[in-house]
C-alpha cells in the first residue's frame, strides 16, 4: 500500500473507497445465501437470493472489482466459513450434486462485466443478466447430471426447469435497478 491509501492491481488501482465497496458486497452476497425460498422438489435446494447478488455484482463493477467480490466470497466458503446456500461451506459442498451451481458463480461474475458493454443499455443488460442465469443453471444442471447419472431429461426437469422462472425474474429484476445502485457506488 502506498500514501495515498490505494492498492495496486494489474488493471490499476483501488481506492480505499472502491476496497471498501468491495468488501461490502462481499458481506452481501455471503449473507444472501441465508435468504432463501424452499422449492417443492425433495432434491432440489432452496432458491436463495445469491443469484440476485452474482448478477448484480455482474453487472455493476468493472472485471477487477466483480472478480475481487467473487473470489473473496468463493474463499471464505472453500476454508470452511458458512457462506454457501444454506451455510454450507468447504469442499464437500462443492462437490455435492448441487455444488456446481455455487461454482457457477465465479465464472458468472467474470462472464457479465465482459459481455455487458461499458454504457447502461435496458435491452443489453437485461439480456446479459439472463444470460448470466442460463449459465449458472446449465453449468449446475450439467455437473447434476453428471454426478447423479441422469439423463438429459431427468436433469432438465430437476436441475434447470425448477430454478430458471424466478431466476429470469431476478435477472430481469436486477438489470433494471443498475442505474440507481451506479449513483450510490461511485
């Protein structure tokens, strides 16, 4: 750290201010994993408000800022902090049938700021934020597949088709309110 209290990245610098931001979303997105809707599927876990969160974080940082938010949140959990969907944490969890839609998340928060574009367009963000969920629940409905030897159909219907209604409300949800969070994050 230098006088000026910034952090040097590959990209540039972080402010203290842009860190602490930073760390703030972090604590959101961990504590979303606690808010959460039970399904009707016995298999199936409960849809929680982390995907809100990862599409959010998706679209309103920069690259450097999203992966920051992302891979601190994905840490606390690996080590064993409860941050996980339902506070499930560690390695096992990821591994578990359902662990794949958790490391999704990563790969959405670096996907969303580079397909987004740099200007706020309702249509394009909206459109990302959609795509950003198909990817979370192909990439979970995949490894579900894979790990519970169902076939594409048994997999579609209890790894994907439960999740993507109110997923894609949450996406459509979340691509509409970046204009306001841009005013009160910079």
């Amino acid at each position: 750290m230098n006088n000026t209290n910034e952090i040097r990245t590959t990209t540039g610098t972080l402010s203290t201010k842009r860190l602490v931001i930073c760390g703030l979303f972090a604590a959101i997105l961990c504590i979303s994993a606690y808010l959460s809707i039970p399904t009707p599927l016995p298999m199936a876990p409960k849809i929680t408000l982390m995907n809100f969160m990862v599409l959010l974080i998706g679209l309103l940082f920069p690259l450097s800022e999203s992966l920051l938010i992302g891979f601190t949140w994905f840490l606390l959990g690996i080590i064993g902090l409860p941050v996980f969907v339902g506070g499930g944490s560690g390695i096992g969890y990821l591994m578990a049938p359902y662990g794949a839609y958790t490391w999704a998340f990563p790969i959405v928060l670096a996907l969303l700021p580079l397909i987004r574009g740099k200007e706020y367009n309702r249509i394009r963000y909206t459109i990302c934020a959609v795509v950003g969920v198909v990817v979370i629940d192909v990439i979970g409905m995949l490894y579900l597949m894979a790990v519970m030897h169902y076939n594409l159909q048994t997999a579609f219907l209890t790894g994907f088709v439960p999740f993507i209604p109110l997923d894609a409300v949450k996406a459509v949800v979340v691509a509409q309110i970046i204009p306001a969070l841009r005013r009160v994050t910079e």
